[in-house]
C-alpha cells in the first residue's frame, strides 16, 4: 500500500473590502509557490471567478465548480483542473456560487463543506498522484458563509491589505471573524500575515499607511510589499499570472519573494507546533 503524502497547507486569502488585491495575491503568489517547487492548488470561491479566468480558465470550459463541489454534487477531485503553470492545479468557480448560501443555509454541516472537500480530496487517487503541498483559497470580498467556509476549512489566513486611506477600516471586523470561527469551529486557524499591496512608492500616503499598519500589526505583516504595478494589472486579461506574462516585471519579483517569506514563516509555524 502506497503511503499518502502529508497533508496540505490552506492558507485562506481573505478580506471583505473589495480592490485590495486578493485574487491577484492568490494567483500570483499560487504560481510563485509552483515556481519554487511547491504543488499548488487554488480554490475559486469567489462568484466572480476572477483567479479562474486569470489562471486562463475560459468561464464556458469551467464544467465542474466550488458550486458543484459544496453542494455536494461532485468531489474536489472531480473538479480540479491543470493550469498553464506547471505545478498549478484550480477549482474553478461560476456566479451559481451565488445561489449557494440559501441553498444550505438549513444544513448542519454548512459551515465545514469546503473542510469536508478537502479532507476527501487527501484521500483521493488524485492526492495520491499529485500531493499538493499547499491550497489557497480566494475567498469573496465579505464575510459570508463562502468566506466562513473558507476560513473553517483552512490552518491560515492571510490578508491583503491596499496601501490607502482606509486600509485599517474594516481590518477589526474581519480580525473578530478571524476570532470567532477559531472559538466555533476551527481552533486551529491563525494570522499567517498581512501583505500590503499596491504601494506606489511616488505617494506618500502609501508610506504613511505601510508605517501605520506595521505598527498596529506588528510582525503580522509580511516584509515584502507588492507594488502597483502596470503588468499585474494587464496579466489577467491574457488570462495569465504576472510571473508568465512578464517574470522581470516589480509584482512578479515581489511576489516570489513573497512566496519565500511564507515558506519561511511556515517552517517557523512547524518548529513551534513540533
């Protein structure tokens, strides 16, 4: 009997407040984490399915969807899809998302669907062959039960933040959710960081703001800032993440530091835990 590789790391990528960045993080930093040698898997949660259309997933070739998946209709296994990026698998997700929350509203594994998936999915033939080594979930921009999926199936969040004005607003209201699924229904879950993204280094709010919430969060928040930048912004609509639409670009270098930063802080996580 062959032996099953370990289990994956989900990391959640989360905030409600919309345009700050997470789905360009998840698949950027998916396809950094590939190009480092990690097995990635992205899941869509987003009903906008913006990081399957960035990971050049046509909406009309999507088939099987998160929506599929966490309505019970199908596996995770039976809806993951290959990427152009070697090493980079994704779940694709439709706007049926949409209808999800009231149609499981009333259930009592409601909160544990994406967890269920995954767990399954470990124990799949597909884990056997591929054994990913990371999952990252893109969750939508508010605090619903998709993002309460997300945040119950996952060991980390981790939480893009937009260099401007009101980047702090808002951060309080998703730290006390963070809390109150750790007291519910996943005492594992943590802070893995807070990546500050789309710094324009011309402006000077943006350094105000780096400073303000380095001081608020300390050590939470990751080294590396991803810049705002012109090809980030084009990438999506060749249907590309930034590091194959231009890998010498600022964003694709940040963001592959990025992926180093987090492998780092992981192996500090695993010394803690052992």
């Amino acid at each position: 009997m062959s032996m099953l590789p370990e289990t994956p790391r989900v990391l959640a990528l989360a905030n409600q407040k919309g345009g700050v960045g997470k789905t360009t993080t998840a698949i950027n930093l998916g396809t950094a984490l590939a190009a480092i040698g990690e097995k990635v898997l992205v899941i869509d949660l987003d009903p906008q399915g913006n990081a399957s259309t960035g990971l050049g997933i046509e909406h009309r070739d999507r088939g099987l969807s998160t929506y599929e998946i966490l309505s019970g209709d199908c596996s995770l296994a039976e809806a993951v899809r290959e990427t152009d990026v070697q090493r980079l698998w994704v779940a694709p997700s439709t706007m049926d998302l949409l209808g999800l929350e009231l149609e499981i509203a009333s259930t009592g594994d409601r909160a544990f669907r994406l967890r269920n998936a995954i767990q399954a999915l470990t124990q799949s033939r597909l884990f056997e062959e591929i054994g990913f080594t990371y999952v990252l979930v893109d969750c939508p921009p508010s605090l619903n039960l998709l993002t309460i999926n997300a945040l119950s199936a996952s060991h980390s969040i981790l939480v893009p933040l937009q260099c401007e004005f009101f980047a702090l607003e808002g951060l309080s209201q998703l730290l006390s959710t963070v809390e109150q699924v750790k007291n519910a229904l996943n005492s594992e879950l943590s802070i893995h960081g807070i990546v500050l993204t789309m710094y324009d280094s011309r402006n000077n709010l943006s350094s105000q703001v780096v400073a303000d919430v380095r001081e608020t969060m300390g050590n939470a928040v990751y080294e590396t800032i991803i810049p705002r930048n012109v090809r980030i912004s084009e990438a999506p609509s060749y249907g590309k993440p930034a590091l194959l639409y231009d890998l010498k670009c600022a964003g694709s270098q940040a963001y592959l530091r990025l992926a180093s930063e987090i492998i780092q802080r992981e192996r500090q996580l695993r010394k803690v835990a052992a």
